[in-house]
C-alpha cells in the first residue's frame, strides 16, 4: 500500500489526513524555476521577445522601370455598360437613365495603391515540461544553444506561422511537485475520504417512504464515490500519474507578416474604402530582404507613402524581431468619373477597379414606380 492510501486509510484523524494531502497535493503546474537544471549561458535569454543578435541595415537601391504611364480613359461603350450591368443588379432602379444617358465627359483618375509587407520572425523562451516516460534526456551532454542559434527552416514567405521547439540540451528529469512525486492529485468531490453522501436517502441511512433502512447505502447514509472509485485520489493531470515531468527550455518562433497599405486620394468624391478591395494593374513590384522606399514614381504622394511605410517598419521591427524579407509593390487601380446628361440634369458615377464595378450613388431614378 503506496503512502496516499496509508494517509487515507487513517480513520483517526480524516481531518488531519485530508488537510495533508490538500496542501501537499496542490500547486503551481510545472516545476518552480529554481527546480530545474539552468544554463547560465541561457538564464538571460529566458523571455518574450528576445531580440535578435545583430541588426541587418543593408539597404537595396530599387526604383520604377518606367518613368511614365500612360492611362487611358475607358470608352463610353463600356462605362454604359458597365452602369447598365449595374442597375439591372437592383431591383429598384429603373434602366432608362443607363440606356437614354448622353455622356459629357469621362475623366480618368490616376489612382496608386501602395503596399510594404515586412515578413519578420521573432523568438521567445520558457520553461516547460511534460510528464517522463522515458525519453531521451540530453541536459548533462552539451551546453543548451541560445535562442537565435537553434535553426530552424523558414516557412513560406509572408505568411504567418508559429512553432514550438524544444531547445537542444535543456532537457533534465524532475520531481512533479504538484503532487508530490506520487503520480495521484486529491479527489475533490469525496474531499479525499473516497465516499460521498448517499443520494437516495440524502445522508439519513432511512428510506423516506417506508422508514427503513435504506438498500442503497445500507443504511450508513454514504456511498463510495463514483469519481475515484473510492480511492479518495485521481490520477495527476501534470505528469500522468507518472511522478515525474521532463523539464525543458521551450523555444517559440513566430513568423508575421506586417502589412503598411496607402491609397492615394485624389478627392474626386469617390470613397476610399471601395478602393481596399478593387483589383488593380500591377505597375512595379520590389522584393529583398531589406527594400528601399521608392524614390522616382511619378506621383510624388506614393513615394512619400513609401519612404513613411519604410521607415516606420524599421523602427518597429528592427530591434525586436528579425526582418527575413520585405516586398513593396504599386497599383495602379483605374478610377474613371463619367458626367452625364439625362432629362436636362447633370449626374456623375464612377467606374473602378481592373473589374469596372460603378459607384453611382445619385443615380437620378432609383425608383422604378416614378419614372413615366
């Protein structure tokens, strides 16, 4: 019989034995720091966002190929039929103004959507531990390697990922001190006792109907407990009935991908939140592991765009993650304004994006029990 059941089987002093097991039997889930085998060489890299050992600043010269575009206007054929396509997509607007419409002028609006991606990986350290059973301790054959040393394959490029690894010479065996190296935690609903009240006669021992003794419990008003068949114990949660935990140094890498989007307004009354999602022309891509902000793009807004979004990913970045790689591309997203005249009254709407959607938002007959 292990000490758990020689500590339980004390009928003398339940109160004593169950007070013992509880202040015994309880605490923290993994061992306490001062516990487990250190490495002095690592205790002062144990943390959250452990900062790279060096800091890369090589800079790439990337600039447009092309000076100029030239970015003609769309047809009037096709900004009719794209409203046309429009309002049949609504139920209350009438077709007579896309159909009968004499257009007046269609002016085309250069519209930039420019994006810095930075693909970064940070890395973080913690003691963990799991139960042992036997694995292969490699704590006393070597020095732990530090949190930036360990490699690691990168996965793919500016998508997020996350990964534990267990650091290589970290690993030493320990007593589980939730309970106490005996593999067994106390039974909370028995309260360590291994029987619980009987729920046929409440406790009583009598049957309520016929005044006699009650079967289920035979008449001692307790039962054994369900939970841990009567053992008063369970099997401990933190190292699996097992005693012992296999400590550990874990390593988390997180890969992210931190995005900067600027779109160039142009205050033509078109509403910039339309234009996050509208496909563009791809006009200039740039990719490194450290890009330079664009300098000679035609439209001086987008290289002032470039030179914020470059700077304060370096500054953000720089000293606390590593900066694998970083990609800067421009978009051209087509944004046409077309006036038109239609019953002596002047009306505007907008054709946008590679995929001519319309924004017509004073469309002129929205109803089509108005019209004549």
């Amino acid at each position: 019989m292990d000490d758990t059941r020689c500590l339980l089987s004390d009928q003398d002093e339940p109160e004593r034995a169950r007070g013992h097991l509880k202040e015994n039997l309880s605490g923290a889930s993994a061992p306490p720091a001062e516990d487990v085998n250190t490495f002095p060489e690592n205790d002062a890299g144990v943390g959250k966002d452990l900062p790279p050992p060096y800091a890369d600043n090589s800079l790439r010269p990337s600039q447009p190929q092309a000076p100029h575009w030239e970015i003609p206007s769309i047809s009037e054929e096709l900004a009719r039929e794209a409203l046309v396509e429009y309002v049949a997509s609504r139920c209350c607007y009438s077709g007579k103004p896309a159909k009968e419409m004499v257009f007046s002028d269609l002016h085309s609006l250069n519209t930039y959507r420019y994006r810095l991606d930075t693909f970064t990986e940070s890395r973080s350290t913690e003691w963990a531990s799991e139960p042992y059973h036997g694995q292969v301790l490699d704590g006393f054959n070597g020095v732990a390697a530090g949190p930036w040393d360990v490699s690691v394959p990168i996965p793919a490029m500016f998508q997020d990922c996350q990964r534990d690894v267990r650091i290589p010479h970290s690993s030493s065996v320990k007593g589980c001190n939730q309970c106490l190296s005996l593999g067994k935690s106390p039974c909370n609903k028995c309260v360590t006792s291994g029987q619980i009240q009987c729920s046929v006669c409440t406790g009583s021992g009598r049957d309520h109907h016929s005044d006699t003794r009650c079967r289920s419990c035979s008449g001692s008003g307790r039962i054994r407990c369900n939970a841990c068949s009567g053992a008063g114990s369970l099997q401990c949660p933190n190292c699996q009935g097992k005693g012992q935990l296999l400590c550990f140094l874990k390593l988390t890498i997180k890969w992210r991908n931190h995005s900067n989007v600027h779109v160039v307004d142009k205050r033509s009354g078109f509403p910039l939140d339309l234009l996050q999602e509208a496909v563009g022309e791809m006009l200039f891509t740039d990719m490194n592991q450290r890009v330079y902000p664009v300098e000679s793009f035609p439209d001086g807004a987008v290289n002032a765009a470039s030179k914020q979004a470059v700077q304060e990913h370096h500054m953000q970045f720089s000293t606390t993650c590593r900066i694998l790689q970083q990609r800067q591309t421009i978009e051209l997203i087509p944004v046409t304004r077309v006036h038109f005249t239609w019953r002596d009254k002047t009306h505007i709407y907008f054709v946008y994006g590679a995929e001519h959607n319309v924004y017509a938002k004073d469309y002129p007959a929205k109803c089509c029990c108005s019209i004549s």
